[in-house]
C-alpha cells in the first residue's frame, strides 16, 4: 500500500511545496495484530496543518486492545471498523506524501487492514522519520519520542495516536527545513478511489502524568539501528514508572502470538532491567524512589538478582539545549548518547543550559538558568565542558609525546649516517658518496632536533 520514498540531502527531487500527511496508529500488539486506533495530519511543507482526522478502530467483537496506549475494550465496542474510516483517511492522503515514524510497521499494519476490508488501493509513496533520523543522527535507539527530543519536538510516551501524528508531521516538516532534504525521485502521487466516510469516534482527552525518571531513561537504552519492536512496546509499557499484572499478562501474550521464543524474551528483559539498573547508577544519584520502581519492574518481569542501593553522590548531570538549528540537534543527541539526562524545559535540576546562535541574548530562561545555578554554555564549546571530549590542549600535549618519540627517531638516523661517514673515509671509500650520506645524516639530526624542541609559548 505504502512504498518506502528515500529522503536524502541536497541534490534529488526539491520537497518543499509537498504536502505530507503523518499517519500513527495504535495496535493490538505486535505482528500480527490489527488496528485500534488511527490519526493523521496533514501539514504543508512549511509545517502549517491543513487538516487532521482521529479515530478509534473496532478491530472485531472481543478482541483485547492491547497494553500501552490506554484503550480499553469497551471503548472499542462503540468504535467503527476500519472500512469505515478508510474514505475519511484517503481524503486527508490525496495528493501528498505518506510521512510515518517506522513506516514499514504502519504500512504493515494499513495494508492488512485494507485488505481485511476488500478495497486494493494503487500505491502511495510513502517517508520514514526513523530511516531520516538514523541518516543525520547518533542516538542510542530510534524511537519517536527519542528522536523527537533529539530535534527538540516535545513528545510523551503512551500518547494517544492523534498526538503521535502530530509529532511526526513536525519532525518531518523540520528535517526538511533543517537538513535540506529531497526526495531520492519524484513522488508519484496516484488518484486514489473516493468511499463514503463513516461515523468517526476520536478518544478522549489523556492528561498524562509527568513524566519520572524511568521515562528518561528509557530514551538512553541503546536499541539496534534496526529496532526490535518488542523492545519499543517494553519501552512504552514502562515509561509510566511501573507494570501492573495486566501488562506483564498481555506483554507475554503478544510475545507468543508473534512467535518470539521465550528464551528470547527472558533475555530481552535482563537486558532491559540491566541498561536501566546502570543508567541509574550512571547518573550519580539513586532515590529510594527510583531504587523501589526499578525493583519493581524487575519482579513484574521476572528478573532476579536486581539490587539497587539508593545512593546520593551529589546532584546529577542535567542537560537542557535550546535551539533549532543542526549543531543543537547533534549537542541533544550526544548527550543522549553520552548516556547523559536530556532535560526538557528548565527547572531547578537542570545542571547545564547549552544554547546556539538561534536563541537570543534576552531569552528569559538564559537569565533564569544563571539565577538556578545551572552552567551556561555555547553549544560548540558544550561537548568539552560537559567532558564529552578532551580540551584541544590536552589533545595536542596527548599527540607531543608520539612526536617526541619519532624526533628522537631521527636523531638516530642522523647520527648512525654520520658514523657511517667517518668510518667510510677512514677506508678510503668515495668522497662524493661521503658528502651524499654526510648531507643527510645533518638534515636527520637537524628534522630530529626541530621535532623534540618545544613550541615557544
């Protein structure tokens, strides 16, 4: 239904002007599974919305929503099928570019839901903000709202789909702002067939509670480029501070009805409760708060052995970067990677506010940072001040050491060529060929000498 369209730098097809519609939805489980919930906005390049739809999906009698995303059953029994949100979907797609964060899993699930309802459909092109994101940044996994926060879009997991779509269309719109993207080719947009739209059904308003500590961790858990996606629906189910029995329950179920091996998933969470064990300790501060939840989650899992001490060694680094340009983007997601806390607005805890040359001198939160106690810093000078590298003069006296040895090395040469040369007209050989490695024996000791003498201050 949806074929993957590559985004690449400068040079391919212009995509400003394309008018792009962000699609997310919220499924059962993994694959298999069906369709619970649906969204999408379509935005102008310029990132200005020209419309959205939001639905709940009633994917047959019975059939459990799934853990994650906050839907129950009972909601879904007043939803309508997927047939009959297809016409309004294809109306908001006519004539633009599919956009969708892992668009091979959405068009999976859209494809087997359109066929499910009779319809074949030409094929829409179709972008991935993953596949953008993994070509311009270093992060250490690919989730949407890891990506997000790395482009400094705000972002919440367990969010209903209308809000994922939205997020979606601002990282795509941004990229192609930011980065200069163009289309590998042209988009081939095809006509697509009209049907009669259906009663709509969006959810209800979700007032999140504020995001803890486990939330930001998750975002620091290093996932291969490729993803796994029971991992990411792990992530989602735990960035709420803790697994209820249900949860643990139908996470076990859609294990099984994808076909992982429960080897597999016993490994997955180790791995899991480990990353998150030492993204606690690596920050320096444990609260028995966060000890208690990571204790938790363990036993919800079936994880032995996990012992967290609360322990406090002072306040932890705490990074908040403003700004929109790509060198604050890379700075959000190095410190990511860093396996540092990437704050989200400015508070008390915030250690460090880097800003580029997009945010002005009389930005309030520049003054209130200084007020808070929170280091200001530029963000080209933010990697050595945060120990993410090592200062240039400690770069160039780490390198002085390499050249000393190698000075030395020519002092050498030099001076074996002119005992060769002594030696040489003490046995009567050729004045010319004398002269020749005298010459060089004085440049080695000269190049030698230069080398090992040190730079005058």
């Amino acid at each position: 239904m949806i074929e993957l369209l590559s985004l690449h730098g400068p040079g391919g097809h212009p995509a400003h002007g394309t008018a792009f519609t962000a699609v997310d939805i919220r499924t059962t489980g993994l694959r298999p599974g069906r369709v619970v919930e649906l969204a999408a906005v379509r935005v102008h390049a310029d990132g200005s919305i020209a419309g959205q739809l939001t639905t709940l999906v009633d994917p047959g009698a019975g059939v459990p929503p799934g853990p994650a995303h906050g839907i129950t059953r009972g909601e879904l029994d007043d939803a309508p099928p997927f047939g009959a949100v297809l016409g309004p979907l294809l109306d908001l797609c006519a004539g633009s570019v599919v956009v969708a964060h892992d668009l091979a899993f959405v068009s999976a699930f859209l494809e087997f839901e359109v066929k499910f309802s009779g319809v074949r459909l030409p094929v829409l092109p179709g972008v991935s903000t993953l596949a953008a994101a993994q070509s311009v940044l270093r992060l250490p996994n690919y989730r949407l709202t890891t990506v997000a926060h790395a482009l400094g879009v705000p972002a919440r997991s367990g969010q209903p789909a209308l809000s994922g779509a939205r997020t979606v269309a601002r990282l795509v719109t941004g990229m192609v702002e930011r980065y200069g993207f163009t289309f590998a080719a042209a988009p081939v947009l095809p006509a697509l067939p009209r049907f009669t739209g259906g009663r709509l059904l969006p959810r209800g308003e979700v007032t999140p509670a504020e995001p803890g500590w486990m939330a930001d961790a998750v975002e620091r858990i290093v996932a291969g480029r490729d993803g796994d996606a029971y991992l990411d629906l792990l992530a989602e189910v735990v960035a709420d501070q803790h697994l209820t029995r249900e949860e643990v329950t139908a996470l076990a179920a859609l294990a099984a009805e994808a076909g992982l091996p429960d080897a597999r998933v016993r490994s997955t969470h180790e791995q899991f409760v480990t990353a998150l064990r030492e993204i606690a300790e690596r920050d320096g501060v444990v609260t028995a708060a966060e000890a208690r939840e990571l204790r938790q989650v363990a036993t919800a899992l079936g994880v032995a052995g996990v012992e967290v001490r609360p322990a406090d060694g002072g306040k932890a680094t705490r990074v908040l970067v403003l700004g929109s340009t790509v060198d604050a983007d890379r700075m959000r997601a190095r410190v990511l990677e860093e396996g540092v806390q990437l704050a989200k607005k400015l508070t008390a805890s915030v250690t460090h506010l880097v800003v580029d040359a997009t945010v002005p001198a009389n930005e309030p939160r520049v003054a209130r940072a200084g007020e808070l106690g929170a280091e200001v810093l530029d963000v080209r000078a933010a990697p050595v001040a945060l120990g993410f590298e090592a200062p240039a003069v400690q770069a160039a006296s780490a390198a002085r050491p390499a050249k000393v040895v190698g000075g030395r090395v020519l002092m050498g040469v030099g001076l074996l060529l002119m005992f060769i040369v002594v030696v040489a007209m003490f046995t009567g050989s050729g004045l010319a060929a004398g002269i020749f490695l005298g010459a060089l024996g004085v440049g080695a000791l000269l190049g030698g000498w230069r080398i090992t003498e040190p730079a005058p201050r």
